[in-house]
C-alpha cells in the first residue's frame, strides 16, 4: 500500500497538471477554435498529444533540473514536495479565480528557492543560471518581435494576407454528442484553408512546448525525491494536463478565442512561433520558463515595432523626431501588396495608434505581477519550511 503522504502528493500534482492543461490549451489553440478549424474536443485532444510528446521528450530536461538541481533531490522528502506542490496549486487555484496570470513554472521555481534557503542548501548558480534566463527570454522576445513589427510585418501581411473563414472551413452536424464536419464550406478560398493548416501546426508546437515547460511543475519534486519513476512522473501529468485540455479549458478556449480576434492572424502566428521556440529552447536547457510572459512581451514587441515606423531611427537618435509611447495597433490600414507600403517615417502616426492593442499600465500590472507571484511563494515556503522539523 502507498503511503497516505504520497497518495496525497500525486493528487496535489494531478491539480497541477489540470490546471495547467486548462491554463495552456486556451493559449496555444484559442486562435483556431476561435476561427472554427478546430472543435474544443479536436483542440483538447491535440493538446493532450502533443502535450505528452513535450513532456515525455524535452520535458525530462526540465525534470532533472527542478529535481534536483536547484536543491539537491534529497531535500524532497514527502512533506516538502507536497508543501512545494501546494504552493503551485494555490498559485494556479488563485489565478483561475481572480484572472491573475500567474507564472507556474516561476512560482514552482519560487517554491523550490524558499526550501532551499530554508535549508541552506539552494544552488546559487543553477539558481542564478535560471533567473538571468526569466530576464533575458522576455527581452530577447519583445525585441524579437519588435524588428519584426518595424520592418517587415506589413511587407508579410501584404505579402501573406491570412484571413480565418468568417463561418469557419467546414459545415458542422448540428446534432449528437460529438461536431463533426458535414462538408465544405464553398465560401472558403484556398488562402483560407492554409493559414488554417498553419494555425493548427502552430497550436501543435505551442502544445509541445507547453508540455515540455510545464510538465517538470506538477511532478519534478516527486520525481526529484525518488518517489515516482521518470516515465510514470510525465504520464502522470501528460494526463492530468489532459483531464484539464477536456473540462476546464473550454471556458479558457471560449475567452482567448474571442479575445484574439483583434489580433490579426499572421501576428498570433507570429507571436506564437517566436514564443513557442523560445520556451522550448530554454526546456532543452532544462530551465523552467514562462509561455505566458514571453508571448505578452512577443505580442507587446510586434506593436512597438510597428508603432515606431512613423519615426526613422536616425531622426528618433537625434532628437527630430518622437517615437510613439504606446503599443501601435496592428489592425491599421493594410498594403494591397508589398509595394504599397509606406516606407519608415512615411506612415501616418494616428492610423498605427489608432486601436492600441494594448495599455501600457495594464502590461505594466502584469509584469509586477508576475514578479510578485514568485516571490511570494518563495517567502511562504522558506516560512513553512522553517518552522518543519528537518
């Protein structure tokens, strides 16, 4: 018979990877259940694939890391490794309750630090070697994304118009416990069904990437203390995540599926593969990151960008001219083709501002956030772990 501690454990990492799972299929298939390619359970189960193969792969990287690395794995007896399981799930259970986005594999990694120090026994340079990565992803995204958006987003979309099926590619059954197509949609171009194609490969790399991030959150502690094998480790979360891509995730599917459509589609593809590669890049590393952070600053970035081709950069150097504060909107006025767009300091200032995508304090509050989620769980578990008997 298991003990009632671990029993306890791998519930409390079954919560984790649920939530995670209803987190994370919104963000990486919102756009294409929002344009009708997919269902919420063909999207669902692209997650819990994909998911898995994230996990089951690169994931194991991350793993070691979280297990092991930032405190050696002995420091995770049954008692701490739920205590730093809990403080993710009450992370998680917080953000899904009040909108607050929380980064998991931050507050996990905060969790891991408190213990650490608790103990005297964190790693100074993995740790280090993960923060100096939380600094450098997010900048090395919003400048990615920033020269994208100045110099040649409106050349792609005028070049690549991707354009979602206003009524979706294909006729659903309007009947029965399952959608299934019916046929064709005769309105739908060829154009149409490849950005299709595109956003569904997309929504499958962010999944894998999701998976191979986040799948370290729910069980490395347990793994990292000897408790579950590696391999019954990542099933145990490739499944919970997808328990969660099948309930809870239809409402987060439901809000960023109807929040992105101000976001036009080759910008979320955009964001999305410069994001996806990012935090899978750094999963090869076996350094935990957040999706969520480096998208927003992706998103932030390729608004920037385009908002400062108003100003050219040797008039903003010298003082000429001013570059927009704002987020520029990329939803202005589009090029017919890639010969109609307006040169650098030749576009009209009020059409790239004219719908910001995004308030500057609003990003603001989110980044603070992000910040704060982390720290406070690395307060509380230094406190709880503490005052515990070693």
């Amino acid at each position: 018979m298991p003990e009632p501690l671990l029993v306890v454990g791998v519930l409390v990492a079954v919560f984790v990877g649920y939530n995670i799972g209803g987190s994370s299929t919104g963000v990486a298939f919102g756009p294409a259940v929002g344009s009708k390619v997919v269902t919420k359970a063909g999207a669902a189960g692209l997650m819990s694939v994909f998911a898995l193969l994230g996990g089951w792969t690169v994931g194991r990287n991350v793993i070691q890391t979280m297990g092991g690395d930032i405190v050696p794995s002995e420091q995770f007896t049954l008692a701490t490794s739920v205590g730093v399981l809990f403080f993710v799930g009450v992370a998680l259970l917080v953000s899904n309750r009040y909108g607050v986005p929380a980064s998991t594999s931050m507050t996990a990694v905060g969790s891991i630090a408190g213990l650490g120090v608790a103990t005297g026994t964190l790693k100074m340079a993995s740790m280090g070697r993960i923060v100096s990565a939380w600094v450098v992803a997010p900048v090395i995204a919003f400048w990615l994304c920033a020269v994208v958006g100045r110099y040649a987003y409106p050349y792609l979309d005028a070049a690549f118009r991707l354009d979602a099926a206003e009524n979706g590619l294909f006729t659903w059954s309007e009947g029965g416990r399952v959608a299934h197509p019916t046929g064709v949609n005769d309105d739908a171009t060829t154009r149409q069904f490849v950005a299709s194609a595109l956003v569904v490969a997309i929504g499958c790399y962010m999944a894998f990437s999701a998976g191979a991030s986040n799948t370290a959150n729910a069980v490395a502690p347990l793994v990292g203390g000897g408790y579950l094998g590696s391999d019954v480790g990542v099933l145990i979360a490739g499944g919970a995540i997808a328990l969660g891509a099948f309930t809870i995730a239809r409402r987060t599917l439901d809000t960023v599926g109807n929040d992105l459509t101000d976001l036009p589609l080759l910008a979320a593809l955009i964001v999305e593969v410069v994001s996806a590669t990012l935090i899978t890049v750094l999963s090869v590393m076996g350094i935990p990151a957040s999706l969520a952070v480096s998208a927003t600053m992706c998103i932030v970035g390729l608004g920037w960008g385009r908002a400062t081709r108003t100003v050219r950069a040797n008039d903003a150097l010298s003082g000429e001219g001013e570059a927009p504060v704002s987020v520029g909107s990329l939803t202005a006025e589009r090029a017919e083709t890639p010969g109609d767009v307006p040169g650098i300091g030749e576009e009209d200032p009020e059409d790239l501002a004219a719908a910001d995508l995004f308030d500057p304090a609003t990003v603001g509050r989110v980044v603070i956030l992000w910040v704060l989620t982390p720290s406070i769980a690395a307060a509380a578990s230094y406190v709880l772990f503490s005052l515990l008997p070693s």
